[in-house]
C-alpha cells in the first residue's frame, strides 16, 4: 500500500472535536497489525495524553519541541524521535507548517 504525506497533509484539520477544538490534527494514513501510521500536523495546544504503544515521529515539516517526560528535544525536518508506551509527551513552540508522520507498534504497554 502506499500513502502520499503532502496530499494527507492537506486533509488537515479535519472537523473538531471535544479534545481538539480547533479541528482534529491527524489523519490515519495506513494500518496492518498492531502496526498504524498517521499524519500529525498541530494547529493549536497539543492535548495528546500518553499512549498504550510505542511510536516513532518523523518530521517533515516545519520545527518544535517535543518534551518526553519532561525532557525538552529540539526537532527538525528529517529528525525521528520516540516515545515509549505510557510516556507523557507534547509538542510545543512549533512553525505553523510542523508535520510529522507518525507510526504505532505493538503490543498494548510497548515492546521491553
């Protein structure tokens, strides 16, 4: 299967929600398994909570933070970066054009 970021991109925000007011900032891009892949482009606070899988973020667009238990990382285009399961973390300070596929794995509580 196969995914185009830019034209996944453009979809965002979807419609808003309770937890994200300002519109949904992610969109499922692809899935098989425990194994599931999104678009995250943040358009307002990041309201995320913590997890029940590992996950990977690469950056495509833009710049932030992303702080990991609270742990401050600068990210850029090209940097990947991962959260374990259950970790609490956001995005913070990002350009206004920040997106990032994102990719979910495995078993509920992360690989250890």
């Amino acid at each position: 299967m196969k995914v185009n970021f830019t034209e996944l991109a453009a979809t965002l925000p979807r419609d808003p929600s309770d937890k994200w007011p300002a519109g949904v900032p992610f969109v499922n891009a692809l899935s098989h398994g425990t194994m599931s892949v999104e678009v995250f482009a943040l358009n307002e606070l990041d309201h995320q909570t913590p997890h029940d899988q590992d996950e990977l973020y690469f950056v495509q667009r833009g710049s932030g933070t992303l702080t990991i238990d609270g742990v401050a990382h600068q990210c850029n285009v090209g940097d990947a970066l991962f959260v374990r399961a259950g970790q609490d973390h956001r995005f913070t300070n990002c350009t206004t054009d920040f997106a990032t596929w994102v990719v979910f794995w495995g078993p509920k509580g992360g690989e250890k």
